[in-house]
C-alpha cells in the first residue's frame, strides 16, 4: 500500500519537513533546506526524525547550494524462511548388454527437499536485494537412472531382417526432446524417427544400422526427401550420433 501525501508535517526554522508517502504503513520524509549550518545528525534531530542504524539519507548536502533537498530512506533487514522442492537429475548410461534401443530405469527419481534461509534487504518497504544464508536439507535428492543399449547387432535370424521389405541408404540426423508430442500425437521416445512421409509412410517399421528397431512417428520442417531424424533422450547423445550415412531396412 503507497499512498501519496506530501503535506508539511514540520517546520524549524529552515528546515521543513514534508510526508511524501506511506509506504507499508511505514512514514518517509522529504526535507528542504533553505539555509543551514548544522550537520546531517543535526538536521535530523531538529526536524524531530528518528534514524535507525542502517537508515540513509539521501541528496546533495551542500551548504552552497540551496535550498538542499534530503530525503530519508528507511532500511531493514529480515531473515524470511521457506522449504524448496529440489527437481531430480536425470543420469543416462550406456550399456553394452542390451540391444541399441532398448532402454531399462535402474533407479526412478525422487525430488529432494531443502529449507532455505533468505536475508532479505528492502529499502522504505521494498526489496532491494536477498541472499541465502543457509541452506538446510530435509530430503536428499534421488537421481534418476537409466541405461541405454549400445549393442548395435542385426539379428540375421529375424526373418524380418532377412527379407526386408526395402533397404535404404540415408542420412540420419537426431533430435531430443523439444516439450512437444509428434506428428501422429505421440509422445517422442526411443525408436521415434521422423521422416518425410513421401520417402517412408508414417507408421513403417524399419530398422537402422546402428541406432535399432523404429516406427516413422514424426515429420520435420528440415527432413525432407532421403533424410531421417531419430530421436534420443539426451543432448549427448545427439551430439554423438551427429549426421552419418545409415542403412534402413524397411520392414515387412
């Protein structure tokens, strides 16, 4: 709550002083000066204004130049608690054991809990500045973990593999998670491909060299004509996978 006043509240001699706002039912001054002899303590003393420890004064104080304008800035410092949830990592390894593709949660995650103490710095009622003093854990914080297969094999006993429907060479991008479902609603993980519908129809199953088995869920602004994109969980694994040639073996 401010309200605006500025009504005299006070004359001495010189110095009148004046209320320029109620702030937090808090009252803050604004003194003139016309001409003076005394010092900021005396000033204050005179116009009947208590100052605080941390209080400031502001303006050019300057016995030269009148009249002076000076206002007075109240400052406070509080301690404020609050309890704060603490989101859980997301840890991604490789494993060699299981087939590209396949996925298996080790450890599911669990957000922590932390009790912080803040410091908080305002000036005539507002905050000005806030910094953690300390930090008290309530609950430790669980990873989430998750092994991704690496083990690129084609299973030449699949009759699938075998007598593919078609086998393509194409360029394979990757993407990750981007907060959005698919083309076709879904919601994007392993074995998702975006592709161009009229290269691989959505909906085909295919498996690529090197990634694993997928199912052609997405479309892409950029894949266009002999171009796929996989999708992977992580920025790493993107980045890893880059751009390469890759054998697609469309499957019956």
């Amino acid at each position: 709550m401010e309200t605006e006043i500025r009504r005299p509240l006070r004359k001495w001699g010189a110095i009148t002083v004046t209320i320029i706002a109620v702030v937090l039912f808090s009252v803050f001054f604004y003194i003139t000066i016309t001409h003076h002899t005394l010092s900021i303590p005396e000033i204050m003393n005179k116009a009947g204004i208590k100052l605080n420890p941390m209080d400031k004064v502001v303006g050019e104080f300057s016995k030269k130049k009148l009249p002076v304008h000076l206002a007075v800035v109240r400052v406070e410092e509080s301690f404020y608690e609050q309890e704060e949830i603490v989101p859980f990592p997301k840890e991604r390894q490789l494993d060699p054991s299981l087939k590209k593709g396949e996925i298996k949660v080790v450890q599911k995650g669990e957000d922590g809990l932390v009790r912080k103490k803040y410091l908080i710095h305002t000036e005539n009622g507002l905050e000005t500045d806030r910094k953690v003093v300390e930090t008290e854990v309530l609950k430790e914080v669980k990873p989430e973990i998750i092994t991704m297969g690496t083990k690129g094999t084609i299973m030449i006993a699949s009759r699938s593999l075998v007598n593919p429907k078609k086998v393509l060479t194409l360029q394979a991008t990757a993407y990750t998670h981007t907060g959005n479902n698919t083309y076709t609603g879904v919601y994007p993980r392993i074995g998702t491909i975006a592709v161009d519908p009229r290269v691989i129809p959505l909906g085909t199953r295919m498996w690529v060299e090197g990634y694993g088995y997928g199912i052609a869920q997405d479309t892409g602004g950029l894949i266009k004509g002999n171009i796929i994109d996989l999708f992977m969980d992580t920025k790493e694994d993107c980045l890893r996978w880059g751009r390469r040639n890759v054998k697609v073996y469309i499957l019956e």
